[in-house]
C-alpha cells in the first residue's frame, strides 16, 4: 500500500525564469512526487502559453523574473 503524501509548499502563480536569462514562466501547482523525492511542478510559459513539468529543485534554484 502506498503512503499518501502531502505536496511540498510551491509558490503558486510567481513569475520566474529559467535561469538568469531564461524565458519567464509561472509557477502552477505540484502534480506528483519522483522516485528520488523530489517533485514535478506544472508550470506555463509565458511568452507561448505552453504548459511543461519542471521539477521543484530546479523551480527553487530559479530567479524571479523582473
């Protein structure tokens, strides 16, 4: 039987950047946690509207967009 787990605290709806001079996306919500613990996050990019998964420990390494 698997152990539910809560999502980790993910800051919804904040513009960030892949990297510093990435393109800008926004941050949605968790969607499920990876075998190495970590997590997928859904977030849209902004200039296409396209939606991706990103992982949270990348998402946290991320600047915000200015």
């Amino acid at each position: 039987m698997h152990a539910v787990v809560a999502p980790p605290p993910v800051p919804v709806g904040k513009i960030k950047s892949f990297g510093p001079f990435g393109p800008k996306y926004e941050v949605g919500t968790a969607l499920r946690q990876l075998d190495d613990g970590d997590w997928l996050v859904q977030v849209t990019l902004v200039e296409s509207g396209e939606l991706a998964e990103y992982r949270l420990t990348r998402l946290e390494d991320d600047p915000e967009a200015c």
